[in-house]
C-alpha cells in the first residue's frame, strides 16, 4: 500500500493530486467569495440552451450569459473568461437565482456605467490623448 498526497480546495471538497489544479480552481471556484466565474456573474441566468440549429436538441437548464446571449458551458469552457470579462459582477446568488430579463437588465445597466464614464472622461479631459 502506498500513501498518496492530495490537495483540497479552500473553498469546496475538490480535491487534485496536482497542487497547480487546485492552484487554478480556486480561483474560479464557486464557493470562494472572491472567485471569479460566469456562474456567479449577475448577468448570467438559468434557461434552456437552443442552439437554433433543428436536428440537435435543446439543452435543459442551462447557465446562458445576457451579455454574449450564448450559453456559458460552449464558449468558456469552465466560465474562466469572466477574469477578462468587461461584463464581470461577481453576484451572491449563483445564475439559477436570475432569469433572462433580470440578468439583461444588469447587461444594460453596466453597458450604461461604462458609457457614462467614457463620456465623463471626456468631459474632463481624461480620455484625450
Ligand atoms: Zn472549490
């Protein structure tokens, strides 16, 4: 018999024999408050995933994103991009809590943000180069 070492995740019962595993999980891991992922963001939300396309079926219950209106598991993998993400809000709530228009009207309410200190930016010279 061998003894073998494993590593756990801070924040959740995830476990890895690599150490750089864990290293990488935890910064996305659900449960940890400063984790970044599509999951906790505030404008993803729960539906069922079609993907338009008449011969493959619709997905039930899936974490779909308001901002790139598309569903997260497709396009990121393990909902890593949210760290490059503009659209990023960490929420309390994970996406199953939200529906389509609440989430959508974070998307609005944070494509609103950005304009309006790209104008004030403006306004006081900053963004002139
Ligand atoms: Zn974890």
């Amino acid at each position: 018999m061998e003894e073998v070492r494993r590593y756990k995740c801070n924040f959740c019962q995830k476990l890895a024999v690599k150490k750089e595993t864990i290293e990488r999980h935890e910064k996305i891991c659900i449960h940890n408050p400063e984790g970044t992922n599509c999951y906790m963001c505030e404008c993803s939300y729960l539906d069922d995933y079609d993907d338009g396309n008449d011969y493959s079926r619709v997905i039930k219950d899936q974490c779909m994103c308001a901002f790139n209106e598309d569903v997260v598991s497709a396009i990121f993998r393990d909902g890593n991009i949210a760290s490059n993400c503009p659209m990023f809000h960490r929420s309390d709530r994970i996406y199953w809590y939200r529906t389509y228009d609440q989430a959508n009207k974070y998307v609005g309410q944070y494509i609103f943000d950005e304009f309006v200190a790209i104008v004030e930016g403006y306004q006081t010279g900053k963004n002139l180069k």
